[in-house]
C-alpha cells in the first residue's frame, strides 16, 4: 500500500508539473483513501512519504501562485492601459485612460 501511494505521489507531481488538472483532480481522493488506509509505518518508510507530500505541497503552491499571476495579468490585459505615477510619499497611483466605450462631452 505504501508503494501504491509514493507512486500516486509521484503521478501527482508529474501532473502538477505538465498542468494536468483532470488528472490531478482524479489523483486526489485516490491520494486521500489510501492514505487514510495507510498501516503503522516505520520512521524511514514514514519519512520518505512525508517528503513525497512536501514536495508535492510547494509544487502545489507554486502553481497557485503561477495561476494567480496569470489571472491578474490577464485582468490587467482585458482592462486595458494604465498610467501608473508615484506621489510625493512614494506610493504608487494608477491613472486610468479613459475606455473608448465611455461617452466623452464635447
């Protein structure tokens, strides 16, 4: 059972790795029931699947960041331009241009 999680652990990294999200989401309870059905490990079989899940957490981490980054980019792609300045404190101020959808007075 041991060896069938360490190789789910690693099926998830390699999914994480290439952005596969449906295999990740089909891994996860396959991940779960086995490590609740998981018996009393020794310290080095303990161990070596403690790492496996550490290292599949940070990838994990790194992915959700990667994927916010890419939201706000793209938030800030669909919202168009902006002026960005800085005031006498130092703090930066975002000046919108105005939208070509805005009615303009003549």
């Amino acid at each position: 059972m041991q060896i069938e999680l360490e190789t789910l652990l690693d099926q998830t990294r390699d999914a994480v790795l290439v952005g596969d999200l449906a295999t990740l989401a089909d891994l996860a309870p396959q991940v779960s029931a086995l490590a609740e059905e998981l018996p009393r490990l020794d310290a080095a079989a303990a161990g070596r699947l403690i790492r496996l899940a550490e290292r599949n957490a940070q990838l994990l981490q790194a992915a959700t960041r990667g994927l916010r980054a890419a939201q706000s980019r793209l938030t800030e792609i669909v919202e168009g331009p902006t002026l960005t300045t800085y005031d006498a404190r130092g703090q930066r101020a975002a000046i919108a241009q105005p939208s070509a959808l805005q009615p303009r007075r003549f």
